[in-house]
C-alpha cells in the first residue's frame, strides 16, 4: 500500500468521489488525523451516505470489516468529517485533518443476550464489548472492530505520517466531547497513537549518523584531562600505553575519549 496522487494505492482499494468537500489544504496542513467510526450497517451504506449531496458529509477514507478500503477525497482537499469541533486552540478540524472512517456498529443496546444497533441489526455476544467512555462514567456496549481493521488503520496513519507530517492523532470524541462518542472504546486509541508515535520515533533516531569509533594509545603515558587544553586539569592518572578507549569528539588536536572515565586526550597519541 502506497500513496500517490494524495490517493491510496494498493489491492481492495477502490475511489468513489464525494461532493461534500471544499478546497485544498494550507500549505504545511493536514497534520492531524481525527479517527471516527460510521455508526452504519456496512461500509457501502456508509459510503453512499457520505458521498450523497444531501448528507453534507464525507470523510477521506473509509475502512470497511470486508476488507475493503473506499477513498472519498483526496488527501489534499479538506473533507467534512469534523463538524463543530475543537482542540488545543483550533475550532473547526475539517481545515487541520485527515478523517479516517471505520465501519462499526457504534453503541448498541443490550436486551437479554442481544445487542441492538440503532438501525435494528442484532450482533453477537463475540462481536461486543462493554466499555466505559472515555467522556461518560458508566459501561455501555460497542460494537467490535475488527482486528484488521485496526491493523490497516495503522498502516494507513503511519502512510499519512511518513507523507505529510501528521503530528496528531485524535479520535472525534476528543475534538466534539459533547456531541460525538465515536470511535469509543472498542477502538484502542492511546495505545495506537502511543505505538505509531514510538515507532516513528524510532526510525529517526536509526536514520541519524553514528559516529563511533575506537582507538588506542600510543604513547608510554597519555595524561587525560577535563577539557581539550594543558592547563586543564586531569581527569584521572594518566593512560598507559595500549589503553582502548572509544573516540566520542574532535577537537583541534584534541580528541574526548571514554575508557572507565570520559576526558581528553592528544589527537596524536591514539591510534
Ligand atoms: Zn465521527
């Protein structure tokens, strides 16, 4: 899976255009993610419903528990996912963010052993969790996702990272607590963030240069001292002579080297 043309590319992909849209991204924007779940019955009742002019409401993506993905807007044009919204200084998120809508029943109702959606449909005891809302106090039930459907999501996230510097990852429940209860529970959401955002931090770290380099002295006696000049004062007794040290600096002449202590040394006298 791959983005081109601010459009997902890959297999069980496909592109169904939506009116409900408006202009293209500032520069230097999106840089958040808002994560939502449908409250619908499939991921193609949901798509028809967000690209029909009369719902006035898209999303950039839909995750479907098929398999399947539906893109709806490009990448580079702002959906309309968000609504009154906000978070952290900003209102209105459609301007800031990438709406990633997955296909889930939502809330559900439970009378005896079945859960009931708001359209009717009665889910299994295996497709339901019971939760308590990160905005409420008492344990309601939710709908299952998928476990692909979080994988995906992620793979996705981490795309949209890599290509536009999404900085943050938000559900809307946290940019509309009042409104809105989506994606709820059932979704892992601090974990998924806290693991996208330490592995991107990762791949940095590996991508910066290490210079680490080894050495050994030369001289009979290498005195060793706190700072790169002879009037600083020594560090510890002198080295001797085949003392394996690491070479952490340069510095005219100079080189700081780390044996049980870290100090430094003439350049000249490691080799
Ligand atoms: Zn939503």
């Amino acid at each position: 899976m791959k983005i081109e043309n601010h459009l997902l590319a890959g297999e069980k992909i496909d592109f169904k255009k939506s009116p409900n849209k408006s202009g293209k991204f500032k520069s230097g924007l999106p840089d958040t993610i808002v994560i939502h779940y449908t409250a619908g019955s499939s991921r193609e009742s949901s798509v028809n419903t967000l690209t029909s002019p009369g719902s006035k409401a898209s999303a950039h993506i839909v995750i479907g528990r098929d398999g399947k993905i539906t893109q709806l807007v490009p990448f580079d044009t702002i959906a309309w996912h968000a609504g009154n919204s906000s978070y952290k200084g900003r209102v209105g998120l459609n301007n800031y963010s990438i709406g990633i809508e997955i296909d889930n029943a939502g809330i559900l109702k439970k009378s005896g052993n079945s859960y009931t959606a708001w359209f009717g449909r009665v889910y299994n005891e295996a497709d339901v969790m019971e939760g308590i809302h990160r905005n409420r106090n008492t344990p309601n039930y939710w709908h299952r996702f998928t476990e692909w459907q979080i994988e995906i999501c992620k793979e996705i996230c981490q795309l949209l990272i890599d290509k536009y510097g999404i900085k943050t990852i938000v559900g809307h429940e946290e940019i509309s607590p009042i409104r809105k209860i989506d994606p709820g529970p059932a979704f892992p959401l601090d974990k998924f963030r806290e693991q996208i955002f330490e592995s991107a931090r990762d791949t940095d770290s590996e991508e910066e240069p290490v210079h680490k380099t080894t050495g050994e002295v030369a001289a009979t006696s290498l005195n060793i001292r706190v700072a790169p000049d002879t009037e600083a004062e020594k560090a510890a007794q002198p080295l001797p002579k085949g003392t394996k040290v690491e070479i952490l600096e340069e510095s005219d002449g100079w080189v700081k080297v780390r044996t049980q202590i870290d100090g430094w040394v003439f350049a000249k006298h490691i080799k």
